[in-house]
C-alpha cells in the first residue's frame, strides 16, 4: 500500500504532465479565447502542484511548526516566506506565467 507522500508524488507528477499539456496546446491555440482559457487552467493547475508540494513536505514533516498569531505581509517577508500568492500578483498586473525564472523553478 502506497503512503501519502507516494501518492502526492504521483498527483503531482500528473498535474505536471496535465500543465506541460495545457502550455503546448495555449502556444499552438488559434483563437483567443481558447489561449486565455488555458492560461488560466494553466494558472490553476500550477497552483495545486504548489499545494501538492506543501502537503508532500507537511507529510514528510519538512514545514516548521506555524505560529498561532496571523501575520502580516511584512512579518512573512521577514521570516522567509513570500506575503504574495499567485492569486494577488496577478490581480497586481503580474503574470507569473511569463515570468523570467521559468517553469523549471516549480518542478521537482
């Protein structure tokens, strides 16, 4: 019987290969529409793989231990972890999907 760490590994393997099909198919679409629509199935897939991620590294007991306290933008930024998902830069004018470091930066 596979653990959950096996499991996540593999959903993630295949959202990965789920979003390398949906960036083919956005570069070769014809109507506008259509890229538009795989950019955001593409935004959404890269986001569960993040998640996947997270959960695999929790599973694994990588994450450290959050602290009960919210915090603030600045207060994360402090300790390391990044104020912004995806979701903000993108309502900020970011693409994240054009972004210089790439795809290669989110796969394992």
């Amino acid at each position: 019987m596979p653990s959950s760490i096996e499991a996540l590994k593999q959903a993630v393997e295949l959202e990965q290969q789920a979003l390398d099909q949906y960036i083919i198919a956005m570069d070769n679409a014809v109507h506008e529409e259509t890229k538009q629509t795989l950019t955001a199935y593409a935004d959404d897939k890269q986001q569960k793989i993040d998640t996947l991620s997270w959960m695999i590294m929790a599973e694994s007991g990588d994450l450290e231990k959050e602290e009960s306290t919210p915090q603030n933008g600045g207060e994360k930024l402090a300790a390391g972890k990044c104020p912004f998902s995806k979701g903000e830069l993108k309502e900020m004018g970011f693409d994240m999907s054009k972004s210089t470091f790439g795809d290669e930066h989110f796969k394992s």
